[in-house]
C-alpha cells in the first residue's frame, strides 16, 4: 500500500494531474464547438450566447460538450474546498477525501438533475424553465472555469494567497448576485409559477448541498 499524500504537498502527482486534466477538459470543449466555446467564455456576452444556443439540440445535457461541461463544474467545486478548507473546521488533509468529495458531487447533482427533469416532466412545466436551468449551468461553467484558474494560482504560484482569495470571494459574491438577479428576472417574467420557482430553490437548489456537506465532508 502507497503513503497518503497530504495537502502540504502542493506539487502531488495526483492534484497536478486534476489540473491538467481539467485543462484537457476545457480543450475538449474548444475541440468540439470551437464557436460555442468562444462564446461560452465571453462572459459579457452571454446573452448572445443563450440566444444562439438555447435550442433544445444544445439543451442535450448529456451531448459531449455540456457533458464536459458537468465535469468541469464539480472538479472546480471539489478543488476549491479541498484548497480552500484549511479555513475550515471540516479541513480535508488526504487526496483520498478529495475524490471522496467529487465522486459526491457528482452523484448528487446528476441526481438532481434526473429528479428535477422528471419533476418538471410531471408537472408540465419543463418547457417554462428550461431556460433558466440552461442560463444557471452556463453561469456555472463560466465561473467555473475562472475559478479553476484562480485554484491553480493559488496551490501553484507565489502570488499572495491573500490576493488570490480576496479574488475568489469577489468572483463567489458575483455569483450570489448573479443568481438573485436570475431568478428575480424569471419570477418577474413568470408570475403564475412562482410555487414551482420556491419549491426549486428550496428541494432541489438548496438542499443538496446540505447532503453533500454532510454526507460526504463532515463524516467522510
């Protein structure tokens, strides 16, 4: 049996290979829609971007590029807490409870997603908020993708940590507004389905991640 690696070792051949092959990933995404990809990261321009690929062909959560897309999301999730829990009471110190982590993520929230599709299936509804799940899992992928930028600065170089972070908390602010203005803006359009919009939020966006938390961080 091999030693544990520990978190000290910021150069460990396993977290290096997670970056590399979250960088694979993103290649992966310019490799099959060089256009979209384009797109994607042009952060200011993302109404463009939902107008042009909002058609139910890229609403295809399982085609290859939003696929990948899934995976980038949870990997930078489980590298920012991994990174980040030093700050932490429930710090991970093994790379084993990091992939204990993202193995996590990632059933919970395809579990999500199958529940939530059926729900909306059942109710009828899919075809009001279609997209504003799409609009919520580009947002994701964007920010994502910078945040797995910052975490590799921030395991990696010598820039101040405390610069690195103070970046980080001002990219987590933005998504917490981004997502207010979000949902606001889709209750605002779509008034007769406010029940749906809570029962979302409540079940389904928010509760989650209380089971990843406990689940799989606090007893892991």
């Amino acid at each position: 049996m091999g030693e544990w690696i520990y978190r000290t070792d910021l150069h460990a051949d396993w977290m290096s290979l997670m970056f590399f092959l979250n960088l694979l990933f993103i290649l992966a995404l310019f490799k099959i829609d060089p256009n979209r990809f384009k797109s994607l990261i042009n952060i200011l321009g993302s109404i463009v971007y939902f107008g042009k690929y909002s058609n139910d062909r890229e609403l295809n959560y399982f085609s290859f590029f939003n696929m990948f897309s899934f995976f980038i999301i949870t990997n930078s999730l489980a590298l920012g807490y991994f990174s980040l829990s030093i700050y932490n009471i429930q710090s991970m110190e093994l790379g084993f409870e990091f992939f204990y982590l993202l193995l996590g993520l990632v059933f919970v929230l395809s579990i999500r997603y199958l529940i939530v599709h059926a729900f909306c299936k059942e109710l009828n509804i899919k075809h009001k908020i279609k997209i504003l799940f799409f609009k919520n899992f580009t947002y994701a992928t964007q920010y994502s993708i910078v945040l797995l930028g910052l975490l590799f600065l921030w395991n990696y170089s010598t820039i101040p940590l405390l610069f690195i972070e103070s970046i980080i908390g001002v990219l987590l602010i933005l998504w917490v507004v981004n997502q207010f203005r979000l949902f606001f803006s889709f209750i605002k359009s779509h008034t007769n389905d406010v029940i749906y919009i809570f029962l979302y939020l409540c079940t389904f966006k928010i509760a989650p991640w209380f089971w990843v938390y406990y689940v799989f961080i606090e007893t892991n």
